[in-house]
C-alpha cells in the first residue's frame, strides 16, 4: 500500500483488526442442482473462475452483494479476464493470460501481484462503462442482492446456492450450517431426519485472483488527548494474542494478529493431530490418515462415476500458512516452532473453514488490495445506481400499458353505462309522469260527462 508516495508504512496512519478476502461462497449439495443437472464435482470446478457467476446455469440460484466496491471486484475480474485493448490501442494480457505466465515460470510472484493489482484498480470511463454492462448481465442472472442476510441464508441452503462473500462470512455460515446439520442428525440411526437436506458450504477463490482486505484502526486528528489515550489502550487490549483469539472465536472473522495463542487455537479448531483429551499434539494421530497433496484432494472427492467418495475423511493433507505467523526476520512465534505452523487438514475439511481463513501461499500473488477510486468515485455511484435501477424490458411496459389503458377504458365505459341507466331512469320517470297526468285528464272529463 502507497501512501504519499511512500510504500510499507501502512502501520504509521492504522492498526489491524481483521483480515480476508472476497471469493464465491457456495452450497453444492442444494436442493435444485439435481433439477438442473448440476453435479457437486461439476460445481466444485465452475467456482474456480468468476466467469460462472455469469453461467445461465446458474440462473437464480446466486446473491451478490448490495456493495459497490465489492460488487465491482467481480465486474473487473469478468471484464478483464481474457487479453484486451485499450481505447490507446495498446493490448495488455488479461487475467488468465497473467496467471499461466506465472504458472509456468514466465513473470515471477511480484510482476504478477503488481499486474493483477493494477488491473483490479482500473476505474477509467472505458472500463466503468465496461463493467456496468457486464454487471448489469450478472443482474439478470442472480436470484438478487442482499448484504447481510446472504450468510444466514446460505447457512440455511434454502434460497440460492451461491454468494459473493466475504471470507469472514463464509466461515460463519459454515459454522452455522454444520451447526444446523447435527441439530438434524440422529447418532443411533447414523441418518438424518426424513426429508432433510445437509447443508455443505464451500469457498473458493477463482484462480484468476481475487480481493485481500483488512480492518483496521484509525484517530481522527481532532481527538482530545485523554480519548486518544483510551483509545490506544483499547486497540492494544484487542492486540494482544490472546485476547484477538478470544475475539475470532466469536465472530469467525480472522484477525491480523499472529502469536502462540492464535496458533494454538487454530491447532485445536482445525489441526486433525490435536487430541481432544490431553488438549495436546499427538503427531500419532496422523498414522490414521493416508496423506496426500492438497492438489489431490478434489480428485479424491469423487468416484469414477462423479458420486461423493465418502471415505474422503480417511485422506489428509498438510498445509504451510507460516506466511501468516512469520515474515523475514521478523517471528510472532515465541513457544512454538515456526515449522508448527505447518497444519494437517482432513480431506472432507477442504475448501472450508480453514481454508477459508488461510488461503494457501500459492494464492496470495493474485491477491489485490482495492484502492480509492479517486476522482471517478462519483461515476462509480452514478454506474451503480445504473446497475441497481431494475428497469422492465420493452414488452413489459407495453403490457402495463395497455393495463392501464384497459383500465382506463373499463372507467370511461362504466361513467358511460351509469349515465345511460340514469338517462333511462329520467325518460322512464318523466313517461310515468306523463301517463299519470293524462289518466287523471281523462278522469276528470268523465267526471263532468257525469
């Protein structure tokens, strides 16, 4: 991050709180991929690439967020996916492009990050004019926006199958819908209730990259000296180690602060060597598990013939996120090893809650930080409001059209009818009148006949 010019000095303007990333919540047990012919290996490979969000298949059964910054992250990673030309004729490698020349060795980890971070910051006229069309596409495609309500509605895999979230969420929602399975498990029978469907929530980061955030803490300059005291005590108080573990515990999201405490509760959470009993590492534990690569993993998931391999708990794999409790000299680390922060993971556990919280090191070059949109913030605005504004196509205002002209039309001609009764009543009541006075004319000259 550049601030003034100046790079790394982040630290100087905030202190972090919590950190993540934006990728594709997804739920490929839901209820209605059978309907449309949606296999859950077929599913796990889709949410590689932000481009299935846009897939016809996946036609109302996907939230976005009602976020402009957030919503936008897609919209770029649409827009620029393949190689394109820029209103100067010059051609640039797309997203795809940039990530098979890192693959293979041709640009290394810093060009790639700074290629995918300029991309994912480009907000010239040409290019907010390009992803509101495209997101606009996506509109029509998605079952709606929310911005809250999706985690809790993906928890409970009964509305959409797919949700543009924030890591934090994710490992909620997960929590919550694993919480709601056992609610819906009989242990003596090993079976769920009659007529339940588990819920099975996966994150993925598309491979083309994706969004890195955090929190942090900021002052305002106006702060009276005693606040600033207070404050400052509060941010260091949820600083500490122990203290910020306390704090993910709570809330699923991940906090940027290291340490031995962070790393012994994600051991106990995650790691399948950690014994419940004694609360200690048994590397003994392993010998149950046949360990695989992680790459292996989602060919292990399923059989030959596409079915979920339900012996995928029996396989593991081992995981390096020391990039996140050590960085050059510098250790978080003080009782523990850094090779500790090497973690075994069960297989069913891929692609959830810990990965959703650590993404693997190969991840993090094509991860972008989002900067200020500058002067264009307010054609952004405008660009969303485009975008959010649900207008009807054509044939739907010629329908509403001619409802109100029916409308109209059935008014007038009941006015018209009204006016007619009551036209009828006047001639019928003036003829009553009429026949009155003569009948009393001619009773009268009889009278005088008489």
């Amino acid at each position: 991050i550049e601030v003034k010019g100046e790079k790394n000095i982040v630290n100087q303007y905030a202190r972090g709180y919590m950190w993540g990333t934006l990728g594709i919540l997804y739920n490929n047990t839901f209820g209605m991929l059978p309907f449309k012919r949606i296999s859950q290996q077929e599913m796990d490979e889709d949410m590689n690439s932000w481009l299935s969000l846009w897939d016809e298949k996946y036609q109302n059964l996907l939230a976005i967020k009602d976020s402009m910054r957030n919503t936008y992250v897609a919209g770029i990673f649409m827009t620029y996916n393949n190689d394109f030309t820029t209103s100067d004729g010059v051609t640039h490698d797309g997203l795809q492009t940039l990530k098979t020349k890192y693959n293979n060795g041709v640009i290394d980890a810093d060009t790639y990050n700074t290629e995918v971070t300029r991309i994912f910051n480009m907000c010239d006229d040409e290019t907010i004019n390009a992803v509101e069309k495209n997101l606009k596409t996506l509109r029509e495609n998605a079952f709606g926006f929310e911005v809250d309500s999706g985690k809790v509605d993906m928890a409970q895999g009964n509305k959409f199958a797919i949700n543009l979230a924030w890591s934090g969420d994710a490992a909620w929602a997960m929590d919550m819908a694993d919480k709601y399975n056992d609610e819906h498990y009989d242990e003596e029978t090993e079976e769920y209730e009659e007529g339940f469907n588990p819920t099975l929530l996966k994150y993925a980061i598309p491979e083309t990259g994706a969004n890195i955030w955090f929190d942090g803490w900021v002052m305002p300059k106006t702060i009276s000296e005693k606040n600033k005291i207070w404050a400052e005590r509060f941010v260091d108080f949820l600083s500490m180690p122990e203290n910020a573990a306390i704090n993910m515990e709570f809330i699923g999201y991940t906090p940027v602060i290291a340490g031995d405490a962070i790393l012994e509760l994600v051991q106990s959470w995650y790691d399948i060597r950690f014994d419940e009993e004694s609360e200690e590492m048994n590397d003994a534990l392993l010998d149950d598990y046949d360990l695989v690569d992680m790459e292996d993993i989602p060919d292990l998931t399923y059989l030959e013939d596409g079915t979920y391999n339900e012996d995928i708990y029996n396989y593991a794999y081992g995981k390096d996120i020391s990039y996140f409790f050590a960085s050059g000299e510098s250790n978080t680390l003080e009782e523990h090893d850094i090779s500790e922060a090497t973690f075994y993971i069960s297989g069913d556990s891929y692609l959830r809650q810990f990965d959703t919280q650590y993404p693997d090191a190969s991840l993090l070059p094509g991860l972008a930080v989002m900067a200020d949109f500058g002067e264009q913030n307010q054609k952004i605005i405008t660009m969303w409001e485009h975008v959010k504004n649900t207008a009807l196509p054509l044939w739907a205002y010629i329908l509403i059209i001619i409802a109100i002209l029916s409308i109209i039309g059935l008014v007038i001609f009941r006015k018209v009818q009204v006016a007619s009764i009551k036209k009828r009543r006047k001639e019928r009541k003036k003829e009553r009148e009429m026949r009155l006075k003569q009948l009393q004319q001619q009773q009268k000259a009889e009278k005088k006949k008489a």
